[in-house]
C-alpha cells in the first residue's frame, strides 16, 4: 500500500513477545507495543496530529502560524513532522537534561529550540512551562498545543493506541502497563481497554523522585519532587491528562532499574528503546509478582533508544551517574594501601651515596624510595636510575644521590579513588599517601595493577 504522505503511516505499531528480558519462570505473557515505529520514533506522533488537529478545527491555528510546546523533545518531534507537512513554523522549549541528539533532530525540521533550566519550579518564570507561555503570548497567530493539559491528548490515546492494542491482542489482556508524562497515553488507552474489559488493570510505573506516586496514594506529595535522569515520564506536577481514576495501581521504578534494563532489551531482544519503556517493563515486572494465574501484560515503549546514545549507550555516563560498576571509580586509594605489605616506608637520605641505595633497593626488594631531606620527602630514586648509569661506567658507586633525585611525585588522598591515582600514574608521578595512622605509604603502579589483578573483574 502507498500511503499519501508520512503523517499516515503513525500508529498501527507493532507489539512484539519479550522472552530473556523477563523472569525465566514467571507464568504471565509480557507484550511490548513498539512506539518507535512511529516515523517521528516514538509516541508522541500521534498526540501531534491530535493537538493540531483539534486545533485548526477550532480555528486556534491558523495557516502559516507558529506551534509552540513545551516538550522533553518528543512531542516536538511529532509536532515538528506535522508543521512540515502543513506548513507551520515550530518552536519547542526543553528542560536541559534533555539529550543533545533529541535538540538536534528538532533542529534538522526547521524547528527553534530554546533550553531552560530543570532544577526550578514550575511556577519559576525560567521553567519551560513558564517560558513556554510567555512565548505564546508574544509570537502573533501562534497556538500553544499544551500537551500537558489539552484533553486532544488523552483523547487521541483513546481513539488509536486503545482499539490497536485490543485489536492485535484480541482483547487477551490483562494489564495495561504505560508511565505518564503528560498521561495522556495510560489515561487515554486505559480508559478505552477498561470500556472494554472492566477487570483489566490499568498500571502506572513512576520514576522515584516523580511525586505522582504520591499523589496517588497519598493525594499529597510525601518526598520530592527529586531529580531522576529517565526522560518523559514521572512529573513534578500533576498534568489534567493524568487520569488518577483510570489507574490502579502505580509502582516506582529506580533509574539504576531502567538503566540497567534498557541495555538487556537491545542486547538480548533486539529491541532498541529509550529508558522509561526500560522503567515501564521494570515496573510490570514487579506488579506482576503477586499474580499466580497467568497474565497478559500490554507494555507501551515510547520511544527510541537511538535518542539515547549519549546517555544509556555510553558507558562513561552510565558509570558517571552510578548505573554501571566501575571498580576503579568505587575502590579508594584506602582500600589498596590496605592489602599492601609495607608496614613502614622504606626511604633514603638526600646525602646517602650510590651504593648504599643500591643496597637499601636489594635488601628490602624495592625498586624505588622516596628521598628525604631535612625531615621532607624531596623526590623519588628509581632503581632504573642507578643501574644502568652503574653498569656503564657513568655512575661511581660513591657518588651522592643527591642529583639523580627525581622530583615527580604527587600527595594523594586515602579517599580518592583509583582512576584518578591511575590518571597520576600516565602523567609519570609517583603516589604518596599519609594513611590514617599518619604514615607516609608510597603507591607504585605495580601496587596499583596487583590490586585490580586481584580485585577488580569487570
Ligand atoms: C520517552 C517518553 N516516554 C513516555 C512518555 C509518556 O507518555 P505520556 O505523555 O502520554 O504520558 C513520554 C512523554 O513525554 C516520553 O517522552
């Protein structure tokens, strides 16, 4: 079939069986409704057709005129895909923690992009929200799509993502699994799948640090809001899209949880998505625990994980942010001068001659003291100084020390971890620590490949 231009082709996504990703003996089916396969990857395409939709029948919208949004990047995404097929301009604003490949893709649909800060409050006049208003008021023939709050959202969800999901499963589902954002989609089709089976449940996994738990349970906010780092879900507000009576049940989900999972979807399904469909699956799986009877789990994944490579598929960020082990950046210089046999330093004197060092070296089976003079470490001898000018005549074994003293050396911390002694250790220092008992310890890049040999399997 030819479709007639590309806004035709969003929705109808496919949903697809999770087989290693979920418990080996867990009794329930778990489905995933691939929203990726939207042409604007993710969701939130079909709430753009809606708002602008609803829009231009209302007259809100005007041909030629401006769509403003404030969107975690992809609604912008949607909206942008259909202002360039109708013709409108777009400008989108975006909390900063926002991936620099979703502000770029905005960028690449002709669309303006203006960052506000995420750490303030709604009502702050810097948050997106509140420059996302201010906009709408100054731009002429401009329409606020408000995805938030505009009941074309949910609205949508029930209309299309709904009838889809009861249509491929045959109506065979018991829980609809879906995280809110706006809410547009757990309210939306929720409310459609319960119409049509009123003992399906309806759950909602939060990100810890999103006050709708809360809400839910509470009707107050107890803890938070709190920063979390998975995008698009959780809120630090309660959007009108949000329908608390549609939801049964809400289940916070950790971002370690979503982190960790989001890289078991790609690497063992095949299924490359964005963190809150990782946080959705986290939170039905463990919803699905207290069922015996098996189960039919419908689980929405919004969004891609090529949005993503900067932040869940980079390593140095995932371990940045404590969702990888590092054992480099867990284990401290404390710990590795704990497992060395050197109850006292070994060191020489600035006036001490050649051969005695050399001796000092043999007998305590060193190859490198720390130098000292007048009550002060000055620097470092390394055998490899003394050896080679010996054997070649360059060096007399009387000679003093005192000029072949090398001065690179470096005070490190017993709480600084061992990639930043590493990071001395490239740039030719040698390590000294005062331990705890205020003896001074010398750490050699030996001492420090032993530890990880022994300690760190990564
Ligand atoms: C990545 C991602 N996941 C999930 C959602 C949640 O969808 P909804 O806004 O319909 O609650 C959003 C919404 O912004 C999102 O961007």
């Amino acid at each position: 079939m030819i479709y007639d231009n590309i806004l035709e082709t969003i929705g109808n996504t496919p949903i697809v069986k999770l087989h290693k990703v979920v418990p080996k003996n867990s009794p329930h089916t778990f489905l995933a409704k691939l929203e990726y396969f939207n042409p604007g990857l993710s969701v939130k395409d079909r709430i753009a057709l809606a708002l602008i939709g609803g829009a231009e029948q209302r007259g809100d919208l005007k041909p030629g005129g401006t769509i403003i949004e404030a969107t975690s990047g992809n609604t912008g995404m949607g909206l942008a895909l259909v202002a360039a097929v109708k013709g409108y301009k777009a400008i989108f604003i975006m909390p900063d923690k926002v991936s620099e490949e979703k502000r770029a893709a905005l960028r690449a649909y002709g669309a303006k992009v203006v960052i506000t800060p995420t750490a303030v409050e709604p009502e702050d006049p810097r948050s997106y929200l509140s420059v996302s208003k201010k906009l709408a008021e100054i731009t002429p023939n401009s329409f606020l799509t408000n995805q938030y709050h505009n009941p074309d959202n949910a609205r949508q969800h029930y209309a299309t993502t709904g009838p889809e999901i009861w249509k491929q499963t045959n109506g065979k589902v018991d829980v609809f699994v879906a995280g809110a954002g706006t809410g547009g989609t757990v309210s939306g089709a929720g409310r459609f799948l319960k119409e049509k089976n009123p003992n399906l449940k309806v759950l909602c996994p939060d990100p810890v640090g999103s006050i709708l738990y809360d809400l839910f349970y509470y009707k107050e906010v107890r803890t938070g809001p709190q920063p979390y780092k998975v995008e698009g879900v959780g809120e630090d507000m309660l959007p009108d899209n949000v329908h608390m009576d549609i939801i049964d049940d809400f289940v916070q989900v950790e971002d370690k949880e979503s982190f960790h999972l989001v890289r078991e979807l790609v690497a063992k399904e095949g299924i490359c998505v964005g963190p809150s469909s990782a946080m959705a699956l986290a939170g039905a799986i463990k919803y699905s625990e207290q069922f015996k009877e098996p189960k039919t789990f419908v689980i929405m994944m919004a969004d891609s994980g090529r949005a993503y490579l900067s932040k869940a598929f980079n390593d140095d960020w995932m371990k940045d942010n404590g969702f990888m082990p590092s054992p480099m950046r867990s284990n401290t210089v404390k710990k590795l001068i704990q497992t060395l046999n050197q109850p006292e330093l070994i060191f020489a004197k600035v006036g001490q001659k050649v051969l005695e060092v050399v001796q000092l070296l043999k007998k305590h089976n060193i190859s490198q003291v720390p130098v000292y003079s007048e009550g002060e470490i000055v620097g470092i001898l390394d055998e490899s100084d003394l050896i080679f000018p010996l054997a070649t005549g360059k060096l007399k074994a009387d000679e003093p020390i005192i000029h072949l003293v090398k001065g690179n050396i470096i005070w490190v911390e017993e709480d600084d971890n061992l990639e930043s002694l590493s990071d001395h250790f490239q740039k030719g220092f040698i390590a000294l620590v005062k331990d705890s008992s205020g003896t001074t310890r010398l750490i050699t890049k030996i001492d420090l490949l032993d530890f990880i040999s022994n300690n760190v399997t990564q």
